[in-house]
C-alpha cells in the first residue's frame, strides 16, 4: 500500500509540474533600449524558450539600463533582467547608488563578455605625445580632448576609474588644456570622425562597425591599459581581464591588453526552481538562437554561461548546467 501512496504522489508531482508548463512560460525580461544589442538578445531568449517550451513567451520590456534592471528585478516588475557585472556587485554591496545590499539577486546565465573597453586615440596626436598606454598620459600630461560614454552607465564609470587608478582625473586633464565630456556611443564616433576629439573610451565589439567608420576618416591608434590600472578596475568592478588579438587590432599588427564586461541574466532567489531550469536549459539546448539575433552575438556558447562569480547562481539554473555538464 505504501508503495502505492508513493508512486501515486509521484505520479501527482510529475502531473503537477507538467500542467505548471503546459501553457508555456510566459515572463519578462527588463533590458535596455528599444534598438540595442540587449533588445535582440531578448529576442533569441524568447526564440529560445519557445523552441524549449511550447506556448511560451519572454516580454522584453524597455529599461534604461542594468542599474535600473535591480530594482525592476526585486520589485517584481519583470522576472528576469539583465545587468553588467559591475552593476550586481554595486547592488549585492549596497555600493553608490544604492543604499544598502540588495539580496536575494542571483545569476541565470552569462549572456556575453566579449565587449571589452577600447581606449582610441588619433594617430597624429598619440605620435605626438608619446602615448602608448595609458600611463603615458599620466607621465606626458598632453592637452588632451577626451570623450567618455554617458554619466550613469557602467562603462563611463570604469574608464573614469581607469583614469584614476592611475592618478588621472578629470580636474588634471582639464589642468593640462585639455577637457573631458561624456557622449553616447553614436555621438563618440562622429566625434572622432570630425576631429573634435583626441581620444574615446569605450565598450565595443570587435569589428564593431562605428571602429570602420572612424577609421576611414582619420588615422587611430589603439591604447593599451597597464596591468596594474587594469587590476583596480576589474576588483572594483568584478570586471574580467581582456586582451585584443592582434588580428582585432584595425590599426595596428600589435595585441593590446584591456577589460572586458559581462552581461548577466539575474532573477531573484525566490522565483520558482522550475521556471529558472528551463530558461536555462532553454540557452543551452537551443544556442543556435541567442548566436542568430545579431553578428555580435555568434560567440554565445553554452560553456560561457557559467562564467561569473559576482552573484551566487539560482537553483534552478544550477539544474540546468549540472545536468548539461557545465558545472
């Protein structure tokens, strides 16, 4: 009889789970803008879950950003959101902005790191001055035109800190005759095509099509980071080391070493084990469509989703890649 009760209870469970997905699963996912990398990575994360689970759907909702995307996330305005790695490690510490540690943020998946920061310089004026590196500046003190991204985005805060890790602020640049602004991506290029600027720092692919677009208009220069500029950024930031193959180097036969950022998918510790699985599982059986929403997005492999340590990983997700072999 007791074996019975039990295969009937298992049969209930089994039963149970099966109905829980039988419409699918349908969730949210707080990215960024409405046209940018993340709003098709969304994309290939519903084709994904679609292949994975029949009737599902994941709503890519609009977001300024993974700063934003934490308190979206805990708030339970989307179940799943994205965020840079520094951004996680600021919320789990309570770090500026944030007030205190936020907790229960736990990752899903890696969803890339191959964005690394690209310091470019105009050729003439790093000829001129004897920049190398970044420690060149620091040493020559050159009336430099410097363009950073956006205030408020992770990536300006990281070149900003590079800066000062080397004992570089933006009051010394200025002290030189030179200055400093802050400008998004598509504004930095045209920039740079228009020589209003000496230098740009920025998060890019590479073979990025705006490294193209300047480099027809004027001679660059890329400019590597010195380790130790590097180190202070990526233990700040739980930033990862990055080096740009020579092959990747559009104005140069040399590899310059630099930082690279992650993109996590996170959730909260509570959200259903089940759900969290699947999602993942979702990535790592169907590959092929988080690689097809963009050609930025060709290096998405299964073996790369596990790769961070700022934020513990969901259950779920930790299913799903020990099944898989991954963990």
């Amino acid at each position: 009889m007791k074996k019975i009760l039990a295969a009937f209870t298992l049969g209930l469970a089994f039963v149970s789970v099966q109905s829980a997905f039988a419409a699918g699963i349908n969730e949210s996912v707080c990215g960024a803008s409405p046209g940018g990398l993340w709003s098709l990575v969304g994309a290939g994360l519903d084709s994904a879950v679609k292949a994975e689970v029949d009737g599902s759907t994941i709503t890519y909702q609009t977001s300024s950003g993974g700063l934003a995307n934490v308190p979206q996330v805990v708030d339970g305005v989307c179940v799943f959101g994205m965020a840079n790695d520094g951004d996680l490690a600021f919320a789990s510490q309570g770090a500026e902005p944030f007030k205190s540690p936020v907790e229960g943020l736990t990752a899903v998946a890696v969803l890339y790191d191959w964005a690394p920061v690209w310091w470019i310089a105009r050729a003439d004026f790093a000829e001129k001055y004897g920049i190398e590196t970044l420690a060149d500046l620091a040493e020559k003190k050159p009336p430099l035109r410097l363009v950073f991204n956006r205030r408020g985005l992770l990536t300006s805060a990281i070149t900003e800190s590079t800066l000062k890790a080397l004992g570089v602020s933006i009051k010394d640049i200025e002290s030189w005759g030179g200055s400093v602004q802050f400008q998004a991506s598509e504004e930095q290029t045209g920039l740079m095509q228009d020589g209003r600027v000496d230098m740009l720092a920025n998060t890019l692919f590479e073979g990025h099509r705006s490294l193209a677009q300047m480099g027809e208009s004027v001679d660059l220069k890329l400019i590597g980071v010195p380790d130790d500029a590097a180190q202070a950024v990526i233990d700040k930031y739980r930033l990862q080391p990055w080096t740009i193959a020579a092959e990747a180097n559009p104005w140069g036969d040399n590899e310059v070493k630099t930082v690279t950022t992650s993109i996590i998918l996170f959730t909260k510790s509570d959200v259903s084990e089940e759900t969290v699985y699947q999602v993942t599982k979702a990535m790592i059986d169907h590959p092929d469509k988080m690689a097809a929403v963009s050609d930025a997005m060709k290096r998405f492999k299964p073996e790369g989703m596990t790769a961070q340590n700022v934020v513990p990983f969901h259950p779920g997700a930790i299913k799903a890649y020990k099944e898989a072999g991954l963990m």
